[in-house]
C-alpha cells in the first residue's frame, strides 16, 4: 500500500467491527503537558532536571514516527461516528515517506507537496 492514502479512502478494522473513513494524513504529536508525571511538564519548573524542560512543547511520537497516521472518521455497526487519529502500525513508511511525514525543514522553506517531490531531493542530495 503506497501512502499517503487519499482523501474518502475506506478502511475496514482487522475485526471487521469498525469502518474508518480517511480524511487527510497527519502527524501525532506528543505533548509534554498531558503526561501523567512531572519530568517532563513546564508546570513542574523547579523539581527537575532542566534538560527535560528543553525544546517545543509538541513534538513528533516516535512510537509513530515509522508508521503512517491519519485523521479519520469512524462509525461501527450500530451508526455511531466519531473523530480520531489512527495509525497504521502494521505497515512501515520508506524513507522518503518518512521524511515526508514528519517534515523538519527549516521555517523558510516550503514542506515539500508530495512524498515524490521528497524522493527527488533525497536523489539530488538535498534534503531541505
């Protein structure tokens, strides 16, 4: 399966119970604020070591970083729907993909469209 997915594309869970409807590819992004300890929240300032309070509050799951993520809407069999994140990790993005996915560029320039425009740069050599 080549990713990203496109838009309305229709997933079915391994069970079958559940149908997820794709609605755009996304990054899951970990927060430091909603963890249930204090090493690594801002609130917590003076009871830790003060390189866990260095960098952005968000930043990329690594437990998804290999792995696609979408957002999705989902119902079941009895007409419920909802909202969520679903990550696919079953399947492994390539390295383009990846880079792609997960894009830390620098500010000044564009993300790249898609994951081909990401593959021609890795060819040429330049990353960003």
């Amino acid at each position: 399966m080549s990713h990203p997915l496109n838009y309305a594309k229709r997933l079915r869970s391994y069970g079958g119970s559940f149908v997820y409807e794709v609605q755009g590819p996304c990054c899951r992004l970990y927060d430091k604020e909603e963890l249930p300890w204090p090493s690594c929240s801002t609130a917590w300032r003076g009871k830790q070591p003060s390189w866990n309070r260095v960098g952005p509050r968000f930043v990329p799951d690594m437990a998804s970083s290999r792995c696609p993520s979408y957002s999705v809407q989902a119902w079941d069999h009895h007409g419920n729907t909802w909202q969520q994140i679903l990550s696919l990790y079953d399947q492994r993005l390539t390295t383009a993909e990846k880079k792609w996915w997960t894009w830390k560029g620098p500010q000044d320039r564009p993300a790249p469209e898609t994951v081909a425009e990401m593959e021609q740069r890795l060819e040429e050599g330049t990353n960003w």
